[in-house]
C-alpha cells in the first residue's frame, strides 16, 4: 500500500494529531503501508517565508519524533518528502 499526504503542515497541531493517530491505526492493525508521501507545502499559509524557514527544522524534528514513537512502522515503511511549490528549498 502506498499512501500519499498532501499539504502537511507541520507547524499545525491538528496535523501532527492526526498524523499520530494515522500511525496508531496502522500499527494497531499490524498493517504497514510500503510508502508514506508526505508532500508539502510543510508550512501553514498564514507563515512568513522567514517563519517558515526558522521553524521548519525544529517541525522535521518533531514528526522524525512521531514517526519513531511507532518502530513498527519506522522499520517496515519508506517515507517520501515532496516539497511544496512554497516550501523553502536549498538550489544548490
């Protein structure tokens, strides 16, 4: 199973919730999807572009933090990170 997640605001609480409670469902069921997409944008709206790249790390960090709550999960699926057309990226 391949499932794909699209604008995951990761400065949203709501978002990171339900996030948790997605993994939760998987791994109560014992069922792992092969791949998780996680595509942006990663940043709500309503952030400046400066917002955005100040909080952005500490916001990875905090969905690396969820995602090894669930072992079984971290073990057995890839996880993809699309950026959005407004997320900062490095050109280099």
């Amino acid at each position: 199973m391949i499932l794909f997640l699209a604008d995951v605001w990761l400065d949203t609480k709501q978002v990171l919730g339900g996030f948790k409670r997605l993994l939760q469902g998987f791994q109560e069921s014992k069922i792992a999807p092969a791949v998780i997409v996680l595509m942006g944008d990663f940043s709500s709206p309503q952030l400046s572009a400066t917002e955005q790249a100040v909080n952005l790390q500490s916001n990875f960090g905090a969905l690396g933090n969820i995602i090894a709550d669930y072992k079984e999960i971290s073990e057995q699926t890839e996880f993809v990170i699309v950026p959005g057309p407004n997320d900062p990226v490095s050109h280099s």
